[in-house]
C-alpha cells in the first residue's frame, strides 16, 4: 500500500468541515455567567452616549448594536460559552484601537478583544456585557521581504490568507493550524499559537520579530521591528504574546517565514502500540533528522469516530494507534531516500504494522483533513469535554485510560490525539449530555493527574475563561503573584478581558 | 583548493586565543565612573557588619574582599570598563541569591550580577561600589531528557561544558559564541545571546523551555518547566531573557537542545563584493535549505588583520570579502552533495572566486578559529571602538565604508564581519588612542544612520553600561516608558545592576 507521487503540496483550507459541525446545531448555549455562575466585575454599563462617541470615531457602519448581528460575537466557536455583549466595535486603524480604549479605561467600560473567534477556552468572547473590539477590518499586508522572509502585517490578518500570500513569495508562514481559514495573526499571536509546525518552525516567541500593541489606557507601544536580532532593552512584545488580551491589543505583527520547501512528503501509519508510537518517534528524529517537519498521532478512537461523523476517507485499515509523519526539504530526491530507508527499516522492525506515503497534494490534503477534522468531528452529538496538555513524551498517553477506566459507561467516547514531537496531546471526553456530576469526575483529576506527571495544563490552548481556577497546577503562587503585578501595571482599572486568564482572588 | 574530508566536527574552546589578548595588556583601566562622567546613585556603602552578613549565609572563603582578588571582578573583557566593588559574593544555591537580595534590597545596597564577564558593553562589571554577585558556584547539572532534549541546569554552567556534556547524549546546545569557553548560561540567557548557530536553531526567547529567577526582594520565581508547550499564563521568563540582571538574576535554566548534526561541512570563500556575498547567501539559502547552519562574512581588512596580529593561518588567498557556509545535517552523503551542487554551480556564476571545503574536525577548527578571533585580534594595539548592529540585509555594509570615509586618518582600521542570516554585522574600528574627538566623530552618527536604515543599534550585546544614552535609536518613548514601569516594579529600589540599560531621566 506504500507508494509517493512527485508534486510540492499546497495546503487549503480545512476549516470547512469545521464550520458545518458549528452550524449543526443552532439551539443558544447557555450564558457563560449563570453556566459558570460568575459575578459581574464593577464595570460601567454601555450608555447610549457611549455608543455615540464609538460612532464618532467609526461611523455607523462599524458599530454593531443590532442583536441579531452581535450574536455570533458572543459565541464561541465550540459553542460552550456565551456572552452578553451589545456592542461589537470594528476598527480600522490602529489610532481608532487606541482611542476606543483611552475612552473606555476612562470611563471603565469593559472590553472584550476579538480575533476570528477560534479559541478553545472561551477567552475571545464577552462573559458579561464587554464591548467587543474585533480586529477582522486590520487585514491588510503592510510589507515582505523576501531575502530575510520577514513579514509585516495588521493583526486581522487571517493565517491562511497570510501563508498563501508568502507562498507567491518562495515562504511559508512558521505556523499552522487546522483553524487557519479563520483565525487570525493577532489571535495567534495574543494566544501563543502553537500547531501543527511547531515542531519544525518553532514557537511564536521565536519567529514573531515584533509587533505593535495597544495597552488599556490607549498607548500604542511600538516593537514594530523587523529584525531577527535586536538587543536593545526589555524583549516588551514577549508581554503581548500568549497574555491573550490581558494586557493590551496586539495591532500589528512582524514575523519570520522559512523558506517554502521545494519537496513534501506525508506519511500516514498503522500502528500496534503507544510504546511503539514512541519508538518510531525517536527512529523518525534520528532518520529524518532537519526534514522532520510533523509527527502527530492519535488513537483508534479518535481516527474511527472522524472517519464515522464526518463521512471521511481512512487511507489504511484499522489499528490501535496511528502516527502520521510529514518531511519539509529542499531537495526531493534526498528526501524520499531518507523517508524510504526509515520506511523500510521500521516496516521490517514492525514498529510500522502498515501505511501509505504520498507526495501528491491532493493525497496529502485527504490524509490531513483526517487529521485537523478530529477536533470537529467530536462535537457531532452529546457534550464534548476538551483538555489540551503538555506531558513528558514518556508519560503522554497515561492520562487516556485513566480517564476512561474512572468515568466507565458515563462517558461514551473517551480519545487522544496531538503533537507528539512537542508533548502535546488533545483529549476528548464526550458524554450524551453536560453534567455537574461527570464534571466532578474530571476536574479536577485530569489536571491534579497532569501536574503529577509534570505537565502543563493547557498546551497550546490558553488559560481563557474556563482554566484560571485550574492555572495553579502549572503556576506556583511566586509566578502567580507576578502576573498580577504585571495585570496591575498594564491594565489598573482591569477593563481588558475580564474575567479571563487570572484566578479571581477571595 | 576545493577538498572535502569526512569526520563529523568538535568544537573546541576558541576563547584561549581571547584570553591571550586579554592580559597582554595589564595597564589597569580607568575607573568607569570617571570615564564616562557618572554620578554615583543614592545607594548605602557596603559597611562591616554587611560582609559579616554575607559571611554568616556563604562563609568566609565565598565572600571575597580582598582588593586583589577583588579586582578581576571589576574590569569587562575588554578592558574599558572598571568598577570599584570592594565585595565579591559567590552562592551556591538560589536560596542563598534570595537571602542575598532580599538583605541587599532592605539595605539599599546596590549589586551587579555576574556570569562568566564576558559581556561587551560593560554590563558585567560594576559601576561604583555594587556589591558583585558572580553565579560561578551555581554549575550543576539537573537533569537532561534525551527524548525531549530538555537540559536543565544552573545558571552558572559554562557553555561549553554544558555542550561537551549533551553531545555525549547525542545532542547540542542551540547556541554557540566565540566567548564559550568562559560565559554561562546564566548570563546567555540575561543577556539573550545570539552567536554562531541562530540562523538554524533560532534564538533564546524559542530554545529556553523554562527558568528560574530571583527578583530584587529575594522572591523566587520558579518557572523551570521543561515542555516544549505550556499556555498556562504570562510568559514570565521572557521578562528575564535579554533584561541583563535589572529585573531579577537569573538562577536556573531549561533550555531545548537540538539532535547533534550527524554530518557537519564548512566552506570558506574569496568572493569579489558585497553584491555577491547577498547574492550567495539567497542562493545557499535555496540550494542548501534545511542543513544551512551558519553564513557568516567577513571583509578583507578583517581577516587579514587577524591573520597578522595573531599568526593565524588562512586557507586562502587575499579576496576583498570572505564568505564563511557551515552545514548540519543527518546524513553525510546528501549533504555533500547539496554542497557540491552550490559550490559547481557558484564557482561557475563566478560568485565564489576560490575556496576550501571540508569535514575534517582540525581543518574545519582552523577556519572558525580564524572567523572567532576577529573579535580579540582588533585588540592588539591601540583602542578599538566596537558596534555591534543589525541592518535590513540589502544595506548590511553600507556603514563600513560610510564610517571609512567620515574617519578618514583618524582610524587606522575600519573593519566588518558578522552573521550575514541574520542581519547583524560587527564593527570595528581602530584608533591609535581613545580621544573625545574620535568619539564625537563616530557617536551618535553610527547609531543615527543605522536608525535611518531601520536597523537595531544593539543586535546581540545588549545595552549595559554603555549604551543607555542611545537607546532612544531603537526605542520608541512608548516603550521606554513600559520598561521603565517594569524596572519599577520589579525592583522599586533600583539595586539591580543599576546604570545600565536604562537611560537617565533627566
């Protein structure tokens, strides 16, 4: 069943699928503030006053007040929170950003920072009635150079537009996500974006150069430099990454593309075992060595239940686990000899039981759509629980049974799937319906379970609105006590994102 | 002159050379505070009754006082700067930096963190009296995980053991600088070092996983988690990579190293001008992909220079610029004969004039040795101005011949040489004596033109003691105004390496 084409790949969007599950159902969450029974903080309320002067500085056009039209600014994208906001700003520029927030850190008005509304933890919508400032109107490509790859642009941007403008450019973005269709640079960049080409490209504390952001009282603070090396003072733009909107507005971003590579290859695998999981990992770092551009897996479940939900495609049978293996390189030859000697190789030693390799764009974008639908197939029916850790390599699929040996028959699908190079693993736990009762079954033993092992809590995801009350597991109280410092240094009146990221303090 | 070997390489320590040209000259230097006209800040002087403090936490054998001992502590590499500390203290453990801090903040008494002092802008050495806190002792290693490459150590661990060390498990450290022999991780980390191997394994704000620092009250903030992922909150660490020592001292470190480079070549090339070291570098850049670790340049005068001073060989003729290509790759075969393709088609585009190619460990040791000693061999003889700037890479040189031109028989040399990937070239300048003259010639004027060129005027030494007053060049008034916050409050007594890196309000 093994067998390569020769074409360079092209990804497109994969976001599709996920849109049709979102729309699947059409029924409103629940309020976020009764769900989670929050208290609302002592912000002013939007007056009519208020949304004039928004109207002042934007016009009509850009000032939703309509219900019908903010409604979808006030859900996000798993539709498990829900807003109440009645205001939605859209501004253009980055002097509008800042005086809509000197007007409302003035005034005290809440704010609610705003990407494309893909976050996985509740952190891009309103908990109350917090203006909603969305970025979507900030699209556009300031400037590229095409010798260092660095890419300067407005923080709306959406990522896969961006990817497929440095394409054109000989570049590729550092980062990919299943949500790239939608998400946005300036989201990416306040929630530290992690994805699929992490392990090759690196973090966003490594490839973004510098940004622009907006703090609560309006200043624009501009780290807009371009360059890969800039020692002069504080690294600022590090605050601004992954505070998702804590402590300001991120307006525009420099960032660092690679060289788009002339050959890829994916490969996709049956296998028996995680432990053999581990084993191809390591023979992959070893043997592929600098083409190593992915290595994902995910469990049985994950991959059957995809396959069965979403009416989509497996390449191979079925088998325990599956690993899926993909090669960026410069020189297409070099590379499939190396993917080859590793195939036959593992392919002897039975770590791969069975798999399919391709070069073919149109194959490779089947094998990854199996892949990035995973996270929407789940949301077909019942309730999904989804956690997103990071754990030592050798401890990484523990957690899996041991959830499903604690929840027994009160859930009906419990499954793993991530970026094993980075650590990182996605589980999903999904029962017919939300209860407080599977609640306490889970949380929090699965981050009690993850701190044990030394992990994080959230991986790639972001604390948001759903995680503060869990973010000790992975802070310690010193760490903890700085960040409010830094909350209280940057943010006074706490207008920005309430509600998110910080534990309330009693 | 074209040949080729086959060993993988070693490198050894090139700091002897340094250490050398270091002490030729025993002549002491002025006292920093003199020099450069500094009024001494309102901290308390150290009294007896503080050494019998530090005495009664660290001992008598770590509490140095004695003026000869003293002195190395007080004068930076390069013999500009000298402080007038009268106590060095050597902890072992973070608890004893915290007890150290927490009593030095209550006190009022000024310290200056301390690695291996081989820092270039004089921010290593005190100013004053600053009670030196040199992280020498702090050298274990914690813990290494070979499937992750997650090192973790303390932060006075010296560079190149730390890389003896992971290469003996098959790895690297993903930075490497002349200056290995001698600095720390400790002050890599606070001073956000760059180096040699950025262009391929990026910078520190993406390779450190984690660390552990010590604010100006003693609080110790423990960071130290070793994932690749974790979204858990502020990214507090990056308020400490490339800080200096003014918001906290750095203790521990978790940084991610990269699978050690199964195949490793060095190139050195006579290229005839600029134009065509650019034009090489976009050709390596496709032709070598993946495995280019290293495109470093150097001008005539720069290598001719330290061919003379130092005695060093050079493995080729004398071309107006040199072009210095490294790979890492996984396999030997592929590698070279990627190389081989560039070097055919280079040499008959008439881009490299002449060249030598090699694997063999002594041959390639030779060459960066010959790039590594630039730094010291300026020092021989009179008194060398050294810049360190990044520059968009189509206006890289164009300060050297500016500065030629302005200088005139004043400077008796006017030399460049840097990273060419990353922007950052080094500029030395040579004068029979050190004038005010000179200086008002060269400064501001270098740092208002590469301002005008959109470039960084401090790429990877960072600002310290000599550079504050020019900040202004790559800082906009925002975001000085953010890092004065930050310094406030994180260290409201300012005892942290005071007059550095911030300016004067005046």
């Amino acid at each position: 069943m093994l067998k390569r084409c020769k074409f360079i790949v092209h990804y497109v969007s994969k976001f599709n699928v996920f849109e049709q599950v979102r729309y699947a159902s059409q029924i409103l969450p629940q309020f976020s503030a009764e769900k989670y029974n929050v208290k609302r903080k002592n912000f002013s309320n939007v007056q009519a006053a208020d949304v004039s002067y928004f109207q002042s500085i934007l016009g009509n056009d850009r000032v939703l007040t309509d219900r019908d039209e903010v409604l979808p600014f006030n859900i996000d994208w798993i539709r498990n929170c829900r807003g109440q906001s009645q205001v939605v700003l859209k501004p253009k520029t980055t002097q509008e950003v800042s005086e809509i927030l000197a007007y409302c850190n003035k005034k005290r008005l809440a704010v609610c920072p705003q990407g494309g509304n893909t976050g996985l933890v509740g952190g891009s919508v309103p908990v109350y009635d917090e203006i909603v400032i969305n970025l979507m109107l900030m699209d556009k490509i300031i400037t590229l150079d095409e010798i260092s790859g660095a890419l300067v642009c407005e923080a709306g941007c959406v990522l896969e537009n961006l990817d497929n403008y440095v394409r054109g450019h000989n570049l590729i973005m550092p980062l990919d996500l299943g949500a790239k269709g939608s998400c946005q640079i300036g989201g990416n960049v306040s929630t530290n974006a992690g994805g699929l080409r992490l392990l090759r490209y690196g973090n966003l504390h490594g490839s973004v150069l510098g940004l622009e952001a907006v703090k609560a009282d309006g200043t624009v603070i501009d780290c807009l430099r371009s360059l890969k090396k800039d020692n002069t003072g504080y690294h600022l733009k590090h605050l601004f990454i992954g505070s998702e909107g804590t402590l300001g507005i991120v307006t525009k971003v420099a960032i660092h593309c690679p060289v788009l590579p002339k050959a890829a290859t994916l490969g996709f695998f049956g296998i028996k075992n995680f432990e053999n999981i581990l084993e191809l990992y390591k023979s992959a770092k070893s043997s592929l060595g600098e083409i190593l551009s992915a290595f994902e897996m995910a469990d049985n479940l994950a991959i059957t239940q995809t396959v069965k939900n979403l009416n989509l495609p497996n390449p191979i049978s079925d088998y325990p686990f599956y690993a899926l293996v993909e090669t960026h390189g410069s020189n297409e030859v070099h590379d499939g000899e190396k993917l080859s000697n590793f195939l036959n190789k593992e392919m002897e030693s039975g770590l791969i039981m069975d798999g399919t390799v391709t070069s073919d764009p149109a194959k490779m974008q089947t094998i990854w759509n199996l892949r990035e639908s995973i996270a929407a197939s789940s949301l077909v029916g019942g309730y999904v629980f989804k956690y997103d850790v990071s754990i030592p390599q050798k401890h990484y699929y523990d957690i899996v049974p041991m959830l499903k040996q604690r929840l027994g028959d009160k859930a009906s699908a419990v499954f793993g799937y991530g970026h094993i190079g980075d650590g990182n693993i996605h589980i999903n736990i999904s029962v017919p319906q939300y209860t407080k009762e599977v609640v306490s079954l889970i949380e929090p033993f699965i981050f009690e379970e993850v701190s044990k092992l030394k992990g994080s809590i959230s991986a790639e995801h972001g604390i948001g609105f759903r995680k503060p009350q869990f973010i000790h597991y992975s802070k310690e109280p010193s760490a903890l006590g700085l960040m409010r410092d830094l909350k209280q240094l940057m943010d006074p009146n706490g207008i920005l994102n309430p509600y998110k990221v910080l534990p309330e303090t009693n």
